[in-house]
C-alpha cells in the first residue's frame, strides 16, 4: 500500500469511526445531546458496558439491578474473562441466567454480596451506598480522618443529617475524589439510601474509568521520572537520557561496617559498606541511593614498612542492584591520611598509608575515589555495568 492510500485509508477509517460514533450517541430517543449524563451514557455504551432497549430508548431514570450492576462493573474493571476461584450456588440465579458469569465474578471478587449465602436477588435494586462503597474499596483511596470526611461532606451536601455515621468516612472518601454521580437539582443531596439509576450508574462507572486512567499516568509518570532527595552533590556528571555517568576520579563517601585493616584483617573477608548519604547531582537526581548494599572482599593484604611502604590492602567493591545481581564499582579509597591507588589488571582498590598499616574502622567514613566511571539508570536507580 502506497503512502497516499495509507493515509486515505487512516482518514476514512477516521471517519468511519466518528459516524459510528455519532450514530450511536443519537440512538437513544431519550437521551438528547444536552441530557446531563450524555457523555457518560455515550462512552459506556459504546463500549458496551451498557445498553439501551430495542425501541431505541435508555430509560435513564430506570433502577439498575443487582444482576445489571455485577455485569456493568466487571465489563468496567476489564474482569470478564478472570479465572473463578469460588462457585457459588445461589437458589434463585444459576448458569442459565444472562448475567451469571458476570455475577460469579462479581462475588468472588467481592463487588456485591449475595444474601445470607443462599440467595442473590438478582433482579433487586442497588443503592448509592452500595456504589459508593465499592468505588472507594476499588480504588483504594487514601485514609482520612472523621473530622476530614465530615467537612467535606458538610461543604458538600444539604442532607449531611441523613447521612448514617457508619458511612460517613466511605462517603467523605468518594467526595475527595470526586467519583460520586450529581444529578442536576439534586447536586447537595448524596442520597445515599436511593436507589441508582441507570443515568447515574453510568456516571458513577464512568468516574471510576477516569480516575483509574488517571492513577495509571500517574504510575507511568512515577516510572519515567527520576527519582528526587536530598544528599551530597557532585559534579560533572554527563547525562544520556536516563543514563547518568559519574566520572573517574569522583570521591564518594562510605560507612564501612566492621573494620578492615593492613594489620589485622585477613585474606578473603568480607565487610559491608554504605553510602553516608544520597549521591545526587546538582537538580537533586538520586544518582546512588543510600540505602544501596555495597560489599567488599579483601583480596591482598602488604603489612607497612616504616619508611619504606605503606600497609595496604587490595579489596573489590561490589553494589547490589534491584534485581540481586552486583554491579562491581571500580574504586580507590582514601580515608584519613591514607592515599590509595587501583589496580588495574585485579580491578581492585589498593589503600595506601606511609609508612603506616591501613585501618578503616566501624562507622568510620572512607572516601573511595572511583578509578573508572559509573553509569546509573537514575529512573530505576539501577547501577549499570
């Protein structure tokens, strides 16, 4: 297919889909466009998560059933197809009933209950609370104290007294985050113990299609977004997207745990270290977090000579990443008055003192200056090989 036709077909497809689209916004004889949930009834429908009749009406101000909310409900949550872990046995709905598939789903994920474990009442209506409930059980919201919850509800409704003490944090809950269904004229009324229409269902349902799209940016916003704190800062990092590299020669600062010395330590041990704090550049990206496990094993140890050489101790660094496998950092140190090289060919640090053995002791900081530079990931603040 050449470019033109592409596009031609792009733009008819285009087309093709607003008319569908248009068409069926118009279907319903009682819905006209000005209708307060026309935008909701719109997309839900065309979604098919909820249907109109074949005299072309929605019949808004209907009650929707409890078989008509577990089906709705599971369409909007993407569950239809969810392995079920419980069969329930209900004596007045079973797998010949429309909606059973939805309604076992809706159970076992515990989105309505059935009575007395025994009876569904498929066909009985849903009220406010009932939706409410669910919509802040879904998505999880942030706790908040009583007094926050009945500010809000106060500001917000002229039936605050009707409002049962029970449902008071749940409703307040649902306010903050703006997911519950207003109908014109009855904006400052939360009726809670009202059943839901089919108008408001849509609405309620379309609310919490918002807010769950609006969590997921979120969550993709917070996973390509580095990482902020405070800590010390170094400079002339170089940046590469979301590779930050940190050059030879940058001096770091550790806590060693234990302690490791020229003199007295032995061949083959192993000691922990730590960051003394964030390593960030200067916008406050974490570059090295922290809490990064860093291990060290001694590979060589050269007791001092006075005045000939310093006791020095060879040892490798290793950093642990999110994934458990260690990145090695390649680094000298230098605590105190000791001067410290790097071994090329063992890739290790080699610390030496003048004439004096090498002692880092527990909590004591030592600077390690890294021989060869470090790239960091500083969205996953995973250390790169």
């Amino acid at each position: 297919m050449t470019k033109i036709k592409l596009k031609i077909s792009i733009i008819l497809s285009v087309f093709l889909l607003f008319s569908v689209q248009s068409a069926k916004s118009l279907e319903f004889k009682d819905i006209p466009q000005g209708f307060w949930a026309y935008k909701q009834i719109d997309k839900l429908t065309d979604e098919n998560i909820i249907a109109g009749y074949p005299d072309n009406t929605f019949l808004p101000s209907k009650y929707i059933t409890r078989a008509e909310y577990a089906s709705m409900v599971i369409k909007v949550i993407g569950r239809e197809n969810m392995p079920v872990d419980v069969m329930y046995s209900f004596e007045d709905i079973n797998v010949n009933h429309w909606a059973w598939n939805y309604v076992i789903r809706a159970v076992n994920l515990d989105i309505i209950k059935p009575v007395n474990n025994n009876y569904f009442y498929p066909d009985d209506y849903v009220t406010r609370s009932d939706v409410i409930t669910f919509l802040v059980n879904i998505l999880k919201t942030e706790d908040i104290t009583k007094k926050e919850a009945i500010n809000a509800l106060q500001n917000a409704y002229d039936d605050f007294d009707d409002i049962p003490d029970w449902f008071k944090v749940t409703a307040g809950k649902a306010e903050v985050i703006n997911v519950i269904a207003k109908e014109p004229k009855r904006e400052r009324y939360l009726d809670y113990d009202k059943y839901v229409t089919r108008a408001q269902i849509s609405v309620f349902l379309y609310n919490l299609k918002q807010t769950i799209e609006g969590y997921k940016q979120e969550k993709i916003k917070a996973a390509i977004t580095p990482k902020k704190g405070e800590g010390i800062a170094i400079e002339n990092v170089l940046y590469d997207d979301d590779v930050v590299t940190i050059p030879a020669k940058t001096v770091l600062p550790i806590y060693v745990t234990g302690q490791i010395s020229s003199k007295d330590s032995s061949e083959g041990s192993m000691f922990h270290a730590k960051f003394v704090n964030n390593i960030v550049d200067y916008e406050h990206n974490i570059l090295l977090s922290k809490d990064t496990i860093l291990i060290g094993k001694i590979l060589d140890i050269d007791k001092a000579k006075y005045f000939i050489k310093n006791g020095s101790l060879l040892f490798e660094l290793s950093a642990a990443n999110k994934n458990n496998n260690y990145t090695r950092i390649m680094a000298v140190a230098d605590c105190e008055p000791a001067q410290t090289e790097f071994n090329k060919i063992a890739r290790t640090a080699k610390s030496i003192v003048k004439g004096k053995n090498f002692t880092a002791k527990d909590g004591q900081i030592l600077y390690i200056k890294l021989y060869k530079p470090i790239r960091v990931n500083i969205v996953t603040g995973e250390i790169l090989d």
